[in-house]
C-alpha cells in the first residue's frame, strides 16, 4: 500500500493493488453488503442502513464499536464513472442524518492491468484539524466517554480565535 | 495556554517558518526576513509555535535563537501513521472479501 500525506495540498493519497478483477472490486465499493464486510477497521464494524449508488444519492452508515457506541457517517455520491472512477463527499452525522461539516472530498480510481486492480484514493481535506478528527473516529475503539472528551476538546478549539 | 498542534501547522506561514528553522537555529529578525508580513505578525506565529512546543527559544550571547522541536514534530508523524493503520487494516479485510468472492465465482 502507497501511503502519501501532503500537508500542503491537505490530502492524503492511497493505493493499492488487489489480486481480483476491476468488476469484482468495483462491487466490493458500490455494493452496502459488500461494504459493510470490510469498511470499519476491526474491532468496529460498519452497518450501512441506507445506500443508493447513483449521482447525488448517498450511503448513510454507521461505525460501531464494539461497546455499541455509534458514529454515523455520510457519504454523497457527487460524481460516477461506472468501474472506473466515482467521488464522494464525506461528512460525520448525527443519527437523523444532519451533517457535521466541514467534510472532505474523496476521488477513487480503479483500473485493471493484468488480472490485477489498483485502487487509487485522495482524499482532500479543508482543515488537518478534520483530518485528526476523522482518524479519531475512524480508529480508536471509542467508548461514548471517549467521543464526547473529544467533541469538547474539538468545540474548545473551534471557539479559539483563527490565527 | 495549550494549543493544538495541527492548528499550528495548517497556516502556510508557520509551516515555512518550520522548514526554516528545520535547518539551522535562527533569530527572529532573520527569519522575519524571509517573510512580506510585518515583524510583528512573523513575532506572532513564533509565539504560537513555542505554544505547541513546536520551536523553543535558546539565549545565546545577546541573542534568542529559535530552533525545532524535533520530537514534537514526530508526534504528527505517529498520529499520521495511525491513519496509515486504519486503511491498512481495511484493505486487508477487502483483499479477504475479494478472495471469498472470487472462491464463490469459480464454485457457482
């Protein structure tokens, strides 16, 4: 796996390359119960509870942790090149779906060579204070306890005057 | 007052103050005159890298030096791994499913 964080340009690339055709990975993206087997780094688990993959539809799903704790995440699909390219906006929500911004925006490639398929991720972030974010609730096996220290910390910081 | 260290680092002005001083301890006349901005406003930027303990000052003779923090500046490095983690372990589970699906493919 390609590993690349530009602070600069606020994005982070990714690739990888998997040993299945393009039409077998571009499945594994697009389709909720496909998804839900491997989106959430263990211990989490991912469960999509509504996902329609087309241009302006969205997949709405939640990492849960093992103690049960939800974080719900949405993702706009703004833009589809059937198994070739698709982009998403992403953004953390609140159980009814209202979005917490800023989110960030994701471009995934996916292309076959030889039986194999490379897929090509950036994902542009306005702020590497969302980026932190992300990873905190993406990662950490987050107790209730633990999601809510870090919504303060993160509203202290907001309150802070930019400079 | 405690500061967040990715703040710090998101304004362009700070981050090419880092890559100065990532070289050589300087004074904050010379690194103020690496920049357009006013001395006041480059003053500022080191006051709140010194908040992050990201730079710290250093008298030498009559002079304040600024010099990096070299071991906070790795903490941004670990916390990025942690990202690294994250789509590692996904992948992993995706290259899983992929053979299950691959397996069922050739069965059915």
């Amino acid at each position: 796996m390609e590993f690349i964080v530009d602070k600069e340009t606020k994005t982070v690339s990714i690739t990888k390359e998997f040993d299945a055709s393009r039409d077998m990975v571009w499945d594994a993206y697009t389709k909720p119960e496909l998804l839900d087997q491997w989106w959430a780094p263990k211990p989490m688990t991912s469960r999509t509870t509504a996902m329609d993959f087309e241009v302006g539809g969205r997949r709405f799903y939640a990492m849960v942790s093992p103690e049960g704790a939800e974080r719900w995440v949405v993702q706009k699909y703004t833009s589809i090149t059937p198994k070739t390219n698709f982009k998403i906006f992403n953004a953390f929500a609140d159980k009814d779906e209202n979005l917490e911004l800023p989110g960030s925006d994701w471009d995934l490639s996916f292309s076959e060579q030889g039986g194999k398929t490379k897929v090509s991720i950036s994902i542009y972030n306005e702020s590497l204070e969302r980026l932190e974010r992300m990873i905190e609730y993406g990662f950490r096996e987050g107790t209730m306890a633990q999601l809510q220290n870090l919504e303060e910390l993160l509203a202290h910081l907001t309150q802070e005057p930019n400079t | 007052m405690k500061r967040d260290i990715f703040q710090a680092i998101a304004d362009p002005t700070r981050r090419a103050i880092i890559a100065l001083i990532a070289i050589q301890a300087m004074t904050p006349n010379a690194i103020a005159e690496h920049f357009d901005t006013s001395r006041q406003a480059v003053s500022k930027h080191l006051r709140i890298l010194t908040e992050c303990e990201l730079i710290k000052q250093e008298q030498k003779g009559r002079e304040i030096y600024y010099q990096l923090e070299i071991e906070k500046m790795k903490e941004i490095d670990k916390w990025l791994e942690q990202y690294r983690k994250i789509w590692e372990t996904r992948f992993e589970q995706l290259g899983e499913v992929l053979k299950v699906m691959k397996k069922q493919k050739s069965e059915g």
